[in-house]
C-alpha cells in the first residue's frame, strides 16, 4: 500500500512525514498535494517526490537563512510594493477595459502612417501582383491569349477570360497580393525582368505559363502600404489611447483627491 493509503485511517492524527531543522511536514499538507484520484502507484511516486522536493527546498532556505545579512532578508518592503504594483494595474486594467475606445478606422491609420512616415519606410522591394497559371501546349492559343491578355480593349479581355474558363484557370488573388520582389522571382519564372505597376506580362517555365498583371510597385525606402502595416498600427493607436486613459485617470483622481483635501503635505 501506498504511503497515503497507509495514513488514510488515523483519525484525527496528521503525522510528520518529514522535517527539517525547526520546520515538518505534515501527513494533511502532503496529502492535499496528491491528486485524490491518482492510483496507489501513482500517489506513492507522487509522494516520494513531493517530500524529496520539500526537503530539498528547505535545505535551501535553511542555508541562505544563515548566510543573508538581515537587510537582505528584510522582503517586507519589496513585498508591499510588488503587492501595490499589482493592485494599481489591475485597477488600470479594469479602466482600459472598461472604457478604452477600441475603434480605429482607416482614416486614423492612414494619418498616423503619414504622420510616422519615417517608422515605415520598407526594407526592400514590394510589389503586388494577381496572375493566372496557365498549362497548355497549343501554341497558337497561346499566342492569341497573349496577344488579348496585354490588349487594353474590352472584347479581347472578354474573349481572355473566356478561353481562361475553358481551361479552368482562376486568379490567384483578385484583389492582388504583396510581395518581395526575392519572392516574387521564387514564386514565379521572372528571371529578373523589371516590373513596373499597369504592367501586364506572360512568363514561363517549362510546364506552365504565367498571365501576371503588376498592380502597384513600391520601392525600397519608400512608404509601406497600409495593407500590410495597419495591424501595427493599430496596436500602436490603441496603445497610445491606453496611455492616455491612464494618465488622464491618474491625474483627475489626483486632482480631486487634492480638492476635497483627501490628501496634501503639513
């Protein structure tokens, strides 16, 4: 039987199953650390492990007990203050929550990437581009769909995307994704021709064949777009907002805590 099992039947008795200079440990201290449900091997390993850990640990204390002078075992001002930090920012938390506004529209975030145009100047080339992939081997066609592809007249659109749904081919991204200009070579055979935005080009690898249309480029040091940077800049504008919720609280609660002469120095 288990060393719990064994004690479980001692009525009223909580028997030292462990000491330690001054300090033990009790039978009722061990027993609420064992899971109540755990089998009898499992409590018995459970124990053993529990007082190897108490003992282990009071060892530790007993000897830095006697090697700390007082003022560095004196805890109870750093404990008033961790205890203090704790209270005020869970009372700061539960202001924010309550009435932090948490809406920012896109007028907001285009103002503030304008106005810190400096903290999001892009490390590299972007571009965004939606394109078609195409496997065909009927060279003609290809030519055709070429030819209609870089038309900027409607009915050669139209008969563009008439072939394309016959060959079940959809755009990737109708809206157009951005991307580094190193990925973009990754992703498709650009072999590095030059892009430029309006731009519409057919690439090839030895299978498939690429109708890319470049919507916009962004050069290295230039202005992030907003699609890619709004989150961020959303955490900021709110973080901001924060700040000043608890700033403006600490002060009006200062303010009246003055008036009402709740405070103040002789």
């Amino acid at each position: 039987m288990s060393l719990l099992a064994c004690s479980s039947d001692r009525g009223t008795e909580d028997p030292v199953v462990a000491h330690a200079y001054d300090n033990v440990l009790t039978w009722s201290e061990l027993r609420r650390m064992v899971p109540v449900d755990a089998s009898t091997e499992d409590s018995t390993a459970m124990a053993n492990d529990i007082i190897t850990s108490w003992l282990r640990k009071e060892v530790l204390l007993h000897h830095a007990e006697l090697n700390l002078s007082e003022e560095d075992l004196d805890f109870e001002e750093r404990l008033r203050n961790y205890r203090n930090s704790l209270v005020i920012y869970a009372f700061e938390d539960a202001i924010v929550r309550e009435k932090l506004d948490t809406l920012v529209d896109r007028q907001q975030l285009e103002l503030h990437l304008q106005e810190h145009a400096e903290d999001f100047r892009l490390k590299e080339d972007l571009v965004r581009v939606k394109w078609s992939k195409v496997r065909s081997s009927e060279v003609d066609r290809l030519r055709r769909a070429r030819k209609w592809f870089e038309s900027d007249d409607p009915e050669d659109l139209h008969e563009l995307e008439l072939w394309m749904a016959e060959q079940g081919v959809s755009s990737t991204d109708p809206q157009g994704q951005w991307m580094s200009r190193e990925r973009l070579d990754m992703e498709l055979p650009f072999n590095g021709l030059g892009v430029k935005a309006g731009q519409r080009v057919v690439v090839s690898d030895s299978v498939d064949h690429y109708f890319v249309e470049v919507m916009d480029v962004r050069p290295m040091d230039s202005l992030a777009p907003l699609e890619l940077v709004h989150q961020d800049i959303r955490a900021i504008v709110l973080n901001q907002r924060k700040l000043a919720l608890v700033q403006g609280m600490h002060d009006d609660l200062f303010e009246k805590a003055l008036t009402n002469g709740e405070i103040g120095t002789p």
